[in-house]
C-alpha cells in the first residue's frame, strides 16, 4: 500500500508539471510575452528563409552584428552623415546603407540599413513622431529579400548630436538564380543592392504623407563590402536594369519564338475548322452510302440472310 501511495503521488506531480509550467508562460509579464513572440516568430520566419535557400546559411550569418561590430558600422556612419548639411524629404531623417556580407557564389547578401533624424521634421511632416514613421524598402525587380529584424527604435528626444540613430534594420538579400552576376562589376552589383527607401506616415487629419529617401540623404557602403566604392551618379536604378540585362542568360536564336505567333495561331484555327468540316461531310457520306445501299437491297427482295 505505502509503494502504491509513492507512485500515486509522483504521477500526480508528473502531471501538474506541465500545467504550472504553461501557467508560468500565461502569467508572463507584458514586456516578457512580447519578447517571447518575437523571439519565436524571429525564429520562425529565419528558419523559413534558411530552408529556402539551404546554400546559404554556410557562409552569411544572420544573427544580429555584435557590439564591436555595431560600433564600428555606427562610427562610420556618424562620420559620413557629419558631412551632410541638408537632406530633401521633409522628415529630416537620413539612412546609412552597408553591405555586411555577399557571397558572390550564391548571389546572396546581408545588409545593414540605419535612419538618423538630422534635422527637424518640417512641411507635412512637422509634428509627426519618428516612431509613427514606417519605413518602405522596395529592391530591384531581380533582387528577393527579407526584413529579418528591426534592432532599434529611439525616440527623439534621447538626441544628444546632430545625427541620432531612430531605426535600424537587418535585410537578407538574394539574386535571381538565372542571372550571371560574374559578369557584373562592382558599380552595377551596388546597383542590384541598393534600395529605394520610402517613409510612410499619417499627419494630424489622418491623411497619408510619403516622403523619398534619395542617395543625397545619407551615406551608402562606407563599412562592410563596396566601402568608398559608392558614387550616386552611377549607382542608380538605370544602371540596375543595364546590370539585369548584361546578367541576363544567355538564349541561342532560333530555339524560341522572339514575337508572339499571331499568324501561327490564326493558320491553326481555320485548319482545325477545315478538319472538322470535312470529318463531318465525310461522316455524313458514309452514312449515306450505307442507307442506299440497305434501300437497294430492300427493292431487289434481298434481306441480306443466307437461305
């Protein structure tokens, strides 16, 4: 009887394990349940971009840069926005653009994108918060990629230089399998991964407000690959398409149709309508032919039937 209680009472407590365990998950506290979604849904959406693209876990990491490596990416890019004196959309934010790292084999790349308010917001954006402001990305047509963690969000008022860091973000890029970016040079690849950068917000009646991050707003592949390399006037959206066609394979004439076959397709439709007149009147013939020759048979006394 005692051996029977012992286990009695350890099932009993086998059993409650879970449920304290999921009550400890539900009586998490706010901040916690937050961190532990994220974290799952981080997870969730990595794994899905690395079983997409199994090749390229080996070499890009996309796990979040550490402190020396986030120092170092923020110390660039204070010192080249320190440059700038004036940017043209009316939120006062800069970016600061870094290719962390490309793999030239497998047409993939980490990048690094960092928004500084500059100056103060003015025109629709006066009055708009810097965290009411979402972000657009929008990349070539031949590059996919995949938001896989926003870091930061500052407020404003934590400003202590001209250049405060209010967002930053980790992108993971891919190329189209079927372009050769071998034949690329640097200036058309910076081209292929730059992006264009568009803020979106609301003003005080609710009305949308957009506003362009353009290449005189901010400072593009000052760390990480292409440092220095970077000149506006020719990385641009022109050069991209030039760089989609020169990686364009390569397609041997003749094998394809190079227009739409019209002609082609108008032949084959009054050929199938004269097959299938002519099956027709030949159906109905033999039918005929069949009817008279019964017809015939039925005169002369002939029932067909041996006697």
């Amino acid at each position: 009887m005692l051996l029977a209680a012992i286990i009695a009472s350890t099932l009993v407590l086998l059993a409650e394990v879970p449920v304290v365990s999921a009550k400890a998950i539900s009586h998490m506290p706010g901040a916690l349940r937050r961190r532990h979604h994220h974290l799952e849904n981080f997870g969730k959406s990595a794994g899905r971009i690395l079983r997409r693209e199994p090749q390229s876990n080996s070499l890009l990491s996309v796990a979040p840069p550490t402190n020396t490596t986030n120092q170092t990416i923020s110390a660039a890019c204070i010192d080249s926005l320190s440059k700038v004196t004036s940017v043209d959309n009316d939120a006062g934010l800069a970016a600061c653009y870094n290719i962390l790292q490309f793999d030239s084999q497998q047409g993939a790349f980490e990048a690094d994108l960092r928004l500084y308010q500059m100056f103060d917001p003015s025109g629709d954006f006066q009055g708009v918060a810097v965290n009411d402001i979402m972000l657009s990305v929008t990349y070539p047509a031949s590059t996919m990629f995949q938001s896989l963690t926003k870091r930061k969000k500052r407020d404003v008022g934590e400003r202590q230089s001209t250049a405060t860091e209010v967002q930053q973000y980790t992108l993971f890029g891919t190329f189209q399998k079927n372009l050769d970016i071998s034949k690329l040079n640097d200036t058309q690849l910076m081209s292929l991964m730059l992006p264009d950068v568009k803020l979106n917000a609301v003003n005080a009646t609710q009305a949308p407000i957009t506003a362009n991050v353009t290449a005189a707003d901010g400072a593009w592949f000052v760390v990480g690959q292409f440092t220095g390399e970077f000149k506006a006037a020719q990385v641009s959206p022109t050069i991209a398409t030039a760089a989609i066609a020169a990686a364009a394979p390569f397609v041997l004439p003749g094998v394809t149709l190079g227009i739409f076959p019209t002609g082609l397709i108008v032949t084959c439709a009054w050929t199938l309508l004269f097959f299938l007149a002519y099956g027709f009147g030949t159906l109905g013939r033999i039918k005929y032919r069949d009817a008279y020759r019964k017809r015939k048979a039925a005169q002369a006394g002939r029932t067909g039937k041996r006697i």
